[in-house]
C-alpha cells in the first residue's frame, strides 16, 4: 500500500509546480517518494511516441527509473476523443497496470491530473474517479487571481464527493501581490466556512512561470547570434512584428521584457524594437540581420536569435512554453524555486501529518 495524493487543477493552475515541490521536500526527509500522471497531453513525439512534457520534466530532475510509458500510460492530443472512442477500457487497464507498478516501495506516490479534473469522464478516466481507484486525496490547485476562485474550488469538491473521491483540500496558487491578503484574508475564511481546507495560498513568481530567453533557444532549436550572456533573461509575452516601425513603437514601449518574433530583412523595424530593450529578438526563416542589426544588438546586450522555421510555426512552438517548467540547464532554478515555495507557502505538515495518520492506521 501507499499513501497517494492526487494534484489537479484547471488549465495552468501550478500542478507540475506544486508536485514538483512536495516530490522534493518528501524526498528531503527520506521518504520513497514517487511519480505518476495517469492521462497525459503530448506536445512532443519521442522515440515515435507522443510524450507529455510535464512527465519527462519530472522523470529528468528527479531520476525516476521507472520509463516514461509505466509513469503515463495514457497520453493524448488535442483531438483526444478520436484516439479514446472505443478504447476506454483497454486505457483503463494500462492505467491501474502502471500504477501497480510505480506505486512499488513506495511510501508516498504523487499523481498529477491532466488539464482538468473532468477531462476524460465519458471513460470514467477523470480525476475523481481515478482517485476512488487509487485511493487518493485530491489536492485542488487553482489559479488566484479573483474571487470566482472559490466557487470553482467548491465546484469541484462538489464533484468529487459526487464521484465519491476524496478532496484534501485547496492551494491558492500564483496570487498577485496585490491580491495575496485578500486571499489570505477573505477568500480563505470563505472556503474554510464552506469545509474546504486551504492548504496554501502561495504568491506569484514571475520567474516560475515565464520562460528565458534559453528556454526559447531549447524550444525553437535556435542559434544565438548575440547576447549570449543574456539568456537567462525573462520573457514577459510576444510581438509578432508584421507593422511599419512607427505603429510598432507604442507596442514595443507597452510590451518591455516581451521578445519580437520578425524576419532578418526588417531591419528598420528590429531597431526600433532594440530601442525598448526588448528580452530577445527572434528572427524566423534563418534570414541573417544586417551587421547594424548585429552590433547594436551586442552594444544593448539582447539576445537574437535565429531560427529555420516561418514565423506561424515559430510562434505554435512558443505557445506550448505558457505557464510551464520544461526540461532544460535553465529549469534547475525553477525547480529549487518550487521547493523553496513549498516549504514555506504550503502546509505540507498537514499533508504529512494525513501520511502518518494513514500509516498508523495501516499498523493497527
């Protein structure tokens, strides 16, 4: 047996960061801790297989030996339903094969949800009824920002007592400054009246969830052709740079930290943007930029990089970097960033204080 907790949330609420955390302070206290994400969503074709990017993260940084189909056994696209119809039950049974085996000598099994807790309920594949399977408490990461947040937290512990699973309680996750004593204050008094537990209520870091510049050289497979002491820069947003320099000009002072994504024949335009300080400069269609280009860059120290691919294909690639920690040199301080988060925004005591209760009973 084990102790499993069950990490879900809606869209990019902090699930991969928040499992990230709890898998590094349990290890940290010698506990055999392990990984398993039941349904994936690929963005990445590895060995001929479509691979969820969160699960090779987790199976990098943390050594996981178990391989990457036993950790997800189900992953899926964007069109999912075309690969579930009719194999619903044959998914179910690769899923509870798997977590037969990665729950081995285990002590405490973290299991991260997909996208959203109701995804895949037309096969029984959704977070509560998973979590009846395994046993496991459910704890509910959602994005706070505003006050609907408690209404969709409630939402769904109402859903999952309704599937019969368990919820362990809630973390407020990436919560504005300005927003965090109403959280803290208004927002979690509300939930706990309501029953529902506020296991932490956690601000936001920009460094968490935006990438670098490097995080856009190991996505995009790009060259860098200045600025390479820079890549550590943050990226705050993309401008597609298809206007004249001068409607370009109020954009570029709005979006300071953004990178411009434009080809290596809009000279004019790239120095107008180097003006701004932009965090990098992407050039698509492997186009060289003139010398100017080159020299001014270096002078301002941005990064520019270049790439082989037009600027749609460019900019896809880039979208499946929102909100996330991907494998890279440049993702170990995100990941101490999460530990450090951990400890000292999220109750993991009365997490792992339901662990030792758990096993107490169990020796009885």
């Amino acid at each position: 047996m084990v102790y499993s907790i069950y990490v879900s949330g809606s869209g990019f609420s902090g699930k991969t960061a928040l499992s990230l955390g709890l898998f590094g302070k349990f290890l940290e206290m010698g506990l055999h801790v392990g990984y398993f994400k039941p349904v994936g969503q690929g963005q990445k074709m590895i060995d001929g297989k479509l691979r969820d990017q969160d699960v090779i993260l987790m199976k990098e940084v943390m050594g996981l030996t178990e391989s990457l189909d036993e950790l997800c056994p189900v992953v899926l696209g964007r069109r999912y339903l075309d690969q579930i119809a009719g194999r619903c039950k044959g998914s179910k049974e690769r899923i509870l094969q798997a977590y037969e085996k990665v729950k081995e000598d285990k002590d405490f099994l973290i299991i991260e949800s997909s996208s959203r807790p109701e995804y895949l309920t037309c096969c029984g594949l959704d977070v509560p009824s998973l979590a009846k399977k395994f046993k496991a408490k459910i704890l509910f990461s959602v994005k706070g920002n505003n006050d609907d947040i408690a209404e969709r937290a409630i939402l769904y512990r109402d859903y999952a007592a309704w599937k019969g699973a368990e919820m362990l309680g809630v973390v407020l996750n990436f919560v504005p400054l300005q927003q965090l004593e109403r959280m803290r204050g208004i927002v979690s008094t509300v939930l706990e009246e309501c029953g529902l537990e506020v296991l932490g209520v956690v601000p936001d870091r920009r460094e968490l969830t935006q990438p670098t510049v490097q995080d856009l050289v190991d996505a995009l497979g790009a060259e860098v052709l200045s600025g390479e002491d820079s890549l550590e820069n943050l990226v705050e947003g993309y401008l597609v740079g298809a206007m004249s320099p001068e409607s370009a000009m109020g954009w570029f002072r709005r979006s300071v930290g953004g990178a411009l994504i434009t080809g290596g024949d809009r000279t004019d335009l790239i120095l107008t943007a180097l003006e701004t300080k932009p965090s990098a400069i992407v050039l698509t269609g492997n186009i060289y930029p003139s010398v100017q280009v080159l020299s001014t860059a270096e002078e301002k120290g941005v990064p520019v990089l270049l790439v082989p691919n037009d600027t749609y294909t460019t900019v896809t690639r880039l979208d499946l970097l929102d909100g996330r920690i991907v494998p890279s040199p440049s993702s170990v301080k995100k990941i101490q960033l999460t530990r450090q988060i951990v400890a000292e925004y999220v109750d993991w005591k009365r997490i792992l204080d339901g662990y030792v209760d758990w096993k107490h009973n169990k020796a009885q």
